[in-house]
C-alpha cells in the first residue's frame, strides 16, 4: 500500500492537525504489519513548496497536454498523487475551507483532467471533466481540525470542494473540533485518547473500513462546549474587562479554573490557594456546585494551598515531570486538606474522570495517567481490566487460622477446599503471586496436619511464614500492600508513584512485623485452654492494625506533602 500525506498548514510540521494524520497512518503501519503487507509512506509539506497559482491559461489542456506551464514543485505533487494508492489531505479549517496555498495546490491539478464535458452522477454540480489518467482503486482521506468546539456544521465549504472533487460520498473524513488543544501539554491526556482513536481508524481503514463505533468516538467532544470556549477565551491572557495583558501566571490559573468539573463537587465550597514562590504571586480558586471563580485580591479562605514555584508547576502540567515525584523531591509543598490533592484528577480531569489530573498527577497516583479505575488501553479503545483482590491471599490463612484450632481434622480439610474453590471464586479478578502462595502454604500446613503433623508447631508456623511473606517483600520494588491497594489509585500505574509505594512499604512492614512476633505468643497460648480461640485471639490486633492502616494512608502522604 502507498501513502501519500499532504500537510497543507501553513505550520508545516507544527501542525495540530498533521498530529491527527501521523496517527491515522500509525494505525496504518499497524494493520499492514500484522497483515504482511508492504506499506510505504511519502509526506508532502505543502508549506516549504514553490506552488505558484494558476493562470487559467489553459495551457495545460491545448498546448502543452497535461503538463503545466508553470515550472515549480506542483509537478512532483502531481507524480505522488498518481503514485499513491491512498491520498491523505490534511489540513486546519482556515475560514471555513483549506488554507490558501493549499487551495493554490488543489487549484493546480488541473492538468491531470481532460478539457472535455462529462456527467458524472456521483459528483455535485452539473458538469465535470473526466480524468486523463486512470484513477480507479485509488482512495482519499481528508482529515482536518478547527477551532470552533465542535467540527459539526462548520465543514460545509470542505466537503462541498472534496464531493466536486472526488465525488460524494466517495472520500473518508475525520473532522476534529477544539483543534488549538492539541498543543497544549496541559491537557494530553484527553487529546492523547482521541489521538488513540484516530490511531484505532487508521488500522481499520487499512483493514477495510473504519468501524461505526470508532467513528462515533472521533465524533466525541474533546471538553464540552463551556469548558472549551472558556479555555479558548482566558488563553489569550487578556482581561476581559480592561483588555490589559494579564500575568502568566494568573492566565494559567484561570485556565485550571475552567478545567474544574463541577460534577466532582465534594457537598461544600472549597478554596484552592496557588502560591507561586518564583515570582511571589498568589491566586485562589473558588470549587463550587456552579463552577469555579479565579480570585486575585485573595479574600477566600484556603482550605488548601499549593506553594509551588510556576515552573515546576508548568513542568508538571505538560506531563514533563511526575506531581509525586515533584512531591517527594520537595519541589513543592501542600498545605490544608489533603483530600483534595488525593481526588485532584476527579475535580480538574478530563470528562468521565478518565483524564489525568491537568495540574498534575495526583500525589498518590489516584486514577492518573489518564486512565479510567480498573482499566486498560488498548488502541486507543478503554477496555476493562482485571483487578487484585486480597480475599484471594487472606481467605486461605482465616480458615486455617479459625478452624484448625477448633477442629484440627475438620478444620484442615476446610483449608484445602478453601484453597481449592478460593480461586473459582474469584476468576474474575487478576492473581498475584502472593495468592498463589498463600493456597500452597497454607494448603501445605493443613495436609501436614492431617498427615499427623503437631498443631501446636504447624500453626505458629503459618504466622511466621505469612509474616515472612510480607517482610521479603519491602526489600523488593514494590511492596506486597501495593498489589491491592493500587486498585483504589488508578491500578498498576499507582506502582509508579514513589509516595504511593513509600506509604505502602512502611504499612507492609508494619504489618510483616506484627505476623512475625505473633507465632511467639501463639506457641505458648496453644498450650493452655485458649487453644481454640486463637483464631480470634489473633484477629483482635489485625483488626487494630486495619483501623491504624486507613489512618495512615491518609495521614502520611499529607505530611509528606507539608514538607515534614
């Protein structure tokens, strides 16, 4: 298959548009590749070309057939457009149809039809030319954004050109509205799922034909529209009722401002203070059921406050650097409610909640990197994904714990069939390898037992090798708490988070070490009366740790965040 792209912005390689078109041949690329098919690619940039316009001489049609007087760089355009099995024309709405050169462009084909009168029913209008070469089998794709919020109703002068050109109904578009988004770092994600999208038609253009229910995703809204024209409106950095040039500073807070879901509104007003300690300026944010409001003269009352200076905050932003990170590093600090820092990706993310956070990742990785909780990306299309769940390691080690020391035959044989159905159970969820080990641990405990193996030892045993199961793990990566506690911060992408994974290592330390001492008291105590109780015996501490747990992870991260 062979390719050709014509970039007609008049920014060249800067284009947002042509980040539309490089992805739809990605996709492309992908789908001939699993196929086996030979696919090449030739990009024209129609910016750094000599395409002078036409004369309407005719030239081209009586005294020279088929070639242009004009001696410049449309004849190489001409050779690729006959070369190419796909023409992809890509382009941002300059109004209301193609920019001017490449209209110039468009214009300049005329040698490549013959001057004589034909019907042609597919086309619009009455009359047209046929074509001097033979263009049957070849397949075109205009791709094109604008700046409006959406691309309905504003396309009207480009398809009108293309059904002339082309005939109706016989060309493949992809119309993206909000199209000025696509240079801003602050909101890749949400412009990086659509661009996973047009990836996604790409690779099934190439296959056949782009499905219905990927052509109503490129059809989807980037913001809505509020969200987008006041965007549009507060990034010129001018005041709207002076018309002075605001500070860039205050221009980028208000362009978080707009990107407030008020969907996310937590039942009370609260006020986000950003300090910017570079250059000592100082605004508030205004969280309501309405909206959000910029303050400048600072008269709200902080509930919480970010000191930060603007270029980690911009760095952050644009994806450059990770929040946590920044966090951890102390590049800035949070004071107040740390709460709102924890679901910052639900109050500033992309619609649905399923962007990253445009300020910054949230501190914790709570559903960041611009994915939905528990789930997954595949070309471009959310798909649900499987998530851990800790019953699957503990329910084997309850029911050895509580039964055996009631019954110690019963209560074993209850342990192998925990161990056994456990996992049926919960096919649905994704195991780790602490699940895994749990059934074999304690499933080995509990057919030792009924091979005549001493209780009073084998149950102490269970504690010290669970508790050393927890411990081995804090000398690793990532901690065992975090394979089930990243379920609550966006999955697997939270195992990147450094303050996520500190929080976890201490709680899973803490917890190592409590099973680690328990065998102690269990051994003597399995020697007195108490010997049937000791499955609630020992849950009576757990329980404790459990309540100290919740505590922790939130008090932790919003010490850290204090710069404690």
């Amino acid at each position: 298959m062979k390719i050709l792209a014509i970039n007609g912005s008049p920014k060249g390689g800067r284009s947002n548009t042509y980040q539309l078109t490089r992805a739809f041949i990605e996709g492309m690329k992908e789908s001939t590749e699993e196929t086996g098919e030979a696919l090449e690619v030739r990009e024209i940039q129609a910016n750094t070309l000599e395409i002078h316009p036409c004369l309407g001489c005719f030239s081209c049609w009586n005294k020279t057939p088929g070639a242009c007087c004009i001696q410049d760089d449309m004849r190489q355009v001409i050779q690729g457009l006959l070369w190419a099995d796909v023409t992809i024309w890509s382009f941002p709405l300059y109004y209301f149809t193609v920019p001017g050169g490449l209209k110039n462009l468009i214009d300049r084909q005329l040698p490549m039809v013959l001057p004589f009168m034909v019907e042609n029913d597919n086309q619009t209008g009455n009359g047209s030319h046929p074509s001097r070469y033979d263009m049957s089998g070849k397949r075109t794709v205009v791709i094109s954004t604008c700046g409006f919020y959406t691309a309905e109703g504003n396309y009207d002068g480009v398809c009108s050109l293309f059904d002339h050109i082309c005939g109706r109904d016989s060309y493949t578009t992809i119309f993206c509205g909000q199209g000025e988004l696509f240079r801003v770092p602050e909101v890749s994600q949400r412009t990086g799922e659509y661009l996973g999208y047009v990836r996604e038609a790409g690779k099934e253009y190439a296959a056949g034909g782009i499905h219905p229910e990927t052509e109503e995703k490129l059809k989807e809204l980037l913001y809505p529209r509020e969200t987008f024209e006041s965007w549009a409106d507060v990034s010129w950095g001018i005041d709207k009722t002076e018309g002075g040039r605001e500070s860039d500073a205050l221009t980028f807070t208000r362009q978080m401002a707009v990107l407030y879901r008020k969907e996310s509104y937590a039942g009370k007003s609260q006020v986000l203070e950003m300090y910017y300690t570079d250059i000592g300026e100082c605004y508030q944010i205004l969280l309501g059921a309405e909206g959000s409001q910029v303050i400048t003269d600072g008269s709200g009352t902080a509930t919480t406050r970010i000191e930060t200076p603007l270029s980690v905050w911009r760095s952050i932003a644009a994806g450059e650097i990770r929040g946590d990170e920044a966090l951890m590093k102390g590049l800035y600090k949070v004071k107040g409610d740390f709460n709102l820092m924890l679901r910052w990706n639900d109050y500033f993310g992309a619609p649905g909640g399923s962007s990253d956070g445009e300020g910054h990742r949230a501190e914790r990785g709570r559903r960041g990197d611009g994915e939905q909780k528990g789930s997954r990306k595949t070309g471009g299309i959310h798909t649900p994904d499987r998530e851990t769940n800790m019953n699957i390691m503990l329910l084997p080690w309850l029911c050895l714990w509580i039964s055996v020391g009631i019954s110690s035959q019963i209560g074993s044989i209850l342990t192998i069939a925990t161990c056994l159905l456990v996992p049926l159970v919960f096919y649905r969820n994704k195991k780790t390898l602490y699940d895994s080990l749990s059934g074999v641990l304690a499933g080995g405990c509990s057919m030792a037992v009924l091979l005549g193996g001493p209780v009073r030892l084998l149950l102490p045993l269970s504690y010290l090798s669970f508790g050393i199961m927890w411990t081995v793990t804090c000398f690793g990566k990532i901690p065992l708490t975090a394979h089930y506690s990243m379920n609550d911060y966006n999955g697997e992408d939270a195992l990147q988070n450094p303050l996520f994974l500190k929080t976890n290592w201490i709680l899973t330390l803490m917890w190592g070490i409590l099973y680690l001492v328990t065998p102690i008291w269990t051994y003597f105590l399995m020697g007195t009366g108490l010997s049937p109780y000791m499955g609630a015996i020992n849950s009576l501490l757990p329980a404790l740790m459990g309540i100290f747990t919740v505590w922790f992870q939130k008090w932790y991260p919003a010490k850290v965040a204090r710069g404690e």
